[in-house]
C-alpha cells in the first residue's frame, strides 16, 4: 500500500511537470492600449467662474488663467521640470554679469488672425504690466519700471537690468497682448474692452466663441491653431464644477 501511494504521487507530480511544459509553449498574447484618435472635442470643466480673457486682468480668477494659457504665450514658457522652453522666443541669451538678456522672436510668429509678432508686441504688453489698469502685483510693477527696454528691430529686443537677478526669466512667461487691436485703448478702460470677450493670442489653441446659460458665462470654445504645431499636452478629462470650456482638437 505504501508502495502504491509514492507511485501516485510520482504520477501526478509528473502530470504537473508535463502540463507546465506545455502551457510554456502556449504563443504569449500582447495587450495593447488603443490609441487616441486625432480630431473630436475635448470637454474640460473648471472650477470658477470666468469673466475676462485677457493675461492683465486673470491674475486674480483662476478660470480665466487656465484658458489664457491656452490662448496667449510668453516669450518662454517653463516644462514640467521646471527648465525654461522657448515660446514665442527663438532664442535668448544673457551677459556674463547677468545684466543684459537679449531675446529673438520666431519669424513664423503670428497672431490668430494673421499678424506678425513683433518685438512692438512685447514692449507694449510690458508698458500695461505697469499700468494702473494692469492687475499684476506692485512688486512686479516695480520690476518692470526698473528694467531698461532696447528695441533692435522687428524680431530683437533687449532687457537691461540694474543689477543681476537669477529669477529673471521666470517674469517673462506673461501673456504677450497684440498692440495693433489693443493700442487705442486707454489701460484704464483695459477692463471693458470688447477684446476680453473675443481674445486674439499666439497660443495652441485660439478663441472660437463663449458659451451662456440664463445670460450668464457657462463655457468658451477653442479651437486648435493650426498655424504653428506646439507639442500636444497630455489632457485627461477632470470632474468638477461648471465653467466649462470645450477645445477642438
């Protein structure tokens, strides 16, 4: 009997052994994830209420902010590792005292509708900064009235500072404004302007229309500006409460 139970256990431990043989011979099937197609409509909510689509006056209104993200650029932008990008710089480079920091300007650059950027652009936009009707905070109002501005030409411009400051570049990720629809209009009267309810950037995506609901702003189209290709960003869909804005990709 005893002899009849080690031949049964040698039996299926040699069944065991054979059946993995087999099963490692099986071909390994490889799951893929689906890949997003390109084109359709993105829907994103955000929390806030928006009002005014315009890089002076969201400094305050978190809503506002995100859209105009996508609207407007800076001269740099900074990536998720916090290193400095070009944006609608080219290029940029600064003197060995850290005194003097000279920025070019894509030649491609252009506004939503057409026109070019120009160094006019940047020098206007930084005069607002300044301005009464500018919501930044004083100390970077400061800053800017004691940075020397030389103009080079259409695409090259020059910031000179009265002594080195290592955080420089990150005061020059401000939405840059188009002087050529914005120059008539007294910065103190920037806050009723019709521009902040149908804004012309240099972003990824450009303004398409605001959405109402009971006569109040619900959401904003964008669509994608197809004039300049910027790296797509990752998106993932969010869940919170209404603003909402809707981005054609």
């Amino acid at each position: 009997m005893k002899r009849l139970r080690w031949q049964i256990l040698v039996v299926a431990v040699t069944i065991v052994i054979v059946a993995l043989l087999l099963l490692s011979q099986q071909p390994v099937s490889i799951v893929t994830s689906p890949e997003a197609a390109s084109g359709g409509i993105y829907t994103e909510a955000l929390i806030g209420s928006m009002g005014r689509l315009n890089p002076m006056l969201d400094w305050n209104n978190s809503a506002d902010r995100d859209v105009n993200r996508l609207i407007f650029s800076g001269l740099i932008r900074f990536d998720s590792h916090g290193l400095p990008q070009p944006d609608l710089a080219e290029s940029w480079g600064t003197s060995s005292d850290g005194t003097l920091y000279n920025f070019s300007i894509r030649p491609g650059a252009v506004w939503h509708d057409g026109e070019p950027v120009t160094a006019d652009d940047v020098i206007f936009t930084i005069e607002l900064i300044k301005s009464s009707g500018s919501l930044f905070p004083q100390d970077i109002k400061d800053l800017w009235s004691q940075i020397e501005i030389k103009r080079f030409n259409d695409k090259t411009l020059q910031f000179k500072l009265p002594e080195p400051f290592s955080p420089f570049l990150d005061y020059v990720t401000f939405g840059i404004l188009p002087k050529h629809l914005l120059e008539t209009v007294p910065a103190d009267q920037l806050a009723n302007a019709e521009f902040n309810l149908q804004p012309i950037g240099t972003g990824p995506y450009k303004f398409d229309r605001i959405l109402t609901s009971g006569g109040q702003i619900s959401g904003v189209v964008l669509n994608v500006n197809k004039i300049i290709i910027y790296p797509r960003r990752s998106l993932s869909r969010l869940f919170s409460a209404l603003p909402q804005f809707c981005r054609r990709l």
